[in-house]
C-alpha cells in the first residue's frame, strides 16, 4: 500500500488548519490513517470529500466502542485514536462535533489541563535549576547551570502554548456570551 506523510501545524495552534489539510488530502486520495508525534501517515485510497473534527478526551478501552458510537449517530466516523485525541471524519453538512460555546469550552479545558500541568512543572524546573546554578558551587552549580538551560529550552514553548490556550479559552467564552445576549 502506498503511503506519504505530512507534520502537523501544530494542533494547539492551528487545528482548523490542519483539517484542511486533512480534507485536502482525502480529495486528492490520500486518507489519514494515524497521528502519532505530530506526524500525518496517509494511505493511499479513492478520492473523498469529506470533513474531519478532532475530540480531545482520554478515554479507557472499555469506553472507547461507545463514545464512536456517540459520534457515528452524529454523522461522524471515527477514523483514529492516539493519546486522548479523537479524528472523525464526515460529509459536507454534517452538524459539526463542537455546535455550541459550553462544549466548546469544554474541549478546549481538557486540551489545555495537561499542558498547563506540564507548562508548570517546567516553571518549577526551571526555579529550581535557577537556585542550584545562584546558590551552590562546584558540580551542583554546573549541574544547575545545565538543568536551567534544558529546563528554559522546555519551558518557553511549554509557556506560549499555554497562553495560546488560555486566548482561545478567553475568545470561546466571548463567543458564548455574546451567544447568550444575542438570544434574549
């Protein structure tokens, strides 16, 4: 079977355009068929006009069989799994996973939880490299000076991805609170 790969956009960034990309290449014949370390591996197939969405949710085994269930009596098939992010796909008008601002919100909250754990325990890494490379001599303050480079390195990107989410959580309760003046 012929296969091609594509990296990925970066979800947390840019997941619409990553859908694109996604239902680009199914027109062209080309179907995702798994997502691992922002890597895209297609199979080559027959040409489909489709649309994709993705759920971020862990999942246990026993779980899994019903929430596809949940999805296909939407419209949406499920395509591929991997560490609690979801692909489906669909055709063209099928009502979208996220319809409303509440599950919106939700799914960027379970997005954002480990990043935010992460983006935090890379802060504290970084403080307490900080302290060995100011206060300790000798090997302490190499291995300091070591863990504080390496801990930045994480911790800057870990940071903007962060705030990244915390934007998106900000303009999607925007969104649901202007929804809500709308309507009344």
């Amino acid at each position: 079977m012929k296969k091609t790969y594509k990296i990925s956009n970066g979800l947390t960034f840019f997941e619409q355009k990553d859908l694109q990309m996604l239902r680009e290449k199914a027109a062209e014949g080309w179907m995702v068929e798994s997502f691992k370390g922002g890597l895209y591996t297609f199979t080559k197939s027959g040409p489909e006009d489709v649309i994709f969405s993705i759920d971020y949710h862990e999942l246990t085994p026993e779980d899994e069989e019903e929430y596809c269930d949940l999805f296909a009596a939407a419209g949406w098939t499920h395509v591929y799994s991997h560490t609690g992010i979801h692909l489906f796909k669909a055709v063209p008008g099928t009502p979208p996973i996220y319809s409303d601002a509440a599950s919106k919100t939700d799914q960027v909250k379970r997005t954002a939880k480990p990043v935010y754990i992460v983006t935090i325990a890379a802060l504290l890494f970084t403080i307490i490299a900080l302290a060995f490379m100011k206060l300790a001599e000798g090997f302490l303050n190499q291995a300091g000076k070591i863990g504080f480079f390496i801990s930045i390195v994480l911790f800057i990107p870990m940071l903007m991805t962060s705030m990244a989410l915390f934007i998106q959580l900000l303009k999607v309760n925007k969104s649901s609170k202007n929804l809500k003046e709308i309507s009344q």
